[in-house]
C-alpha cells in the first residue's frame, strides 16, 4: 500500500508544479526572475515546477507571493487538476 501512497503524493506534487509553471509562463518571467522575486534558489523553483520537490507550506506561500496571486488560487486550481474526489488522507 505504501506505493499507492507514494503515487497519489507524487501526482498532487507533479499537478501542483504544473500549475505553478503555468502561471509563471502566463506572467512571461523567468525561473531567474520569479525565484529572485520570491526569494527562493532558483534550484528549488525548477524542482517544484517539475514535480521532484516535496516542499514546505511556507515555501508554496512564497511562490504564490512570487506569482502575486491569492494562495487560494492555486489551491483551487489543484482540486479542479485532481478532482473533487482526490485524498491523500490514506498516506501516513
């Protein structure tokens, strides 16, 4: 069952830095510029975009700061990605 956890985190985390690089590209910044901006390494910026970073909640504060939209958009935008039915409540 451990796999199947593992799965359904890794899919919410690739989904979520999906739609963070969506809205990067949107805005017509750089990895270079947005990271600076939100005062994260630009490592860890391209890591969140491609779902290889499992990252802090401060750290997806400060890329919504970075985006300068509402954090609540992006949570709202990765339940619309995942569905109404997606939970991660089964990974311990």
């Amino acid at each position: 069952m451990q796999d199947g956890n593992n799965k359904k985190a890794q899919e919410l985390i690739k989904a979520l830095g999906s739609i963070i690089q969506k809205h990067r590209k949107e805005q017509g910044k750089s990895i270079y510029k947005i990271s600076a901006e939100a005062e994260l390494p630009k490592a860890t910026w391209r890591e969140i975009e491609i779902g290889k970073n499992n990252f802090r909640f401060i750290t997806l504060w400060k890329i919504a700061e970075g985006l300068d939209i509402p954090l609540a958009t992006l949570i709202n935008e990765l339940t619309q990605e995942l569905g109404e039915d997606f939970s991660l409540s089964d990974i311990k």
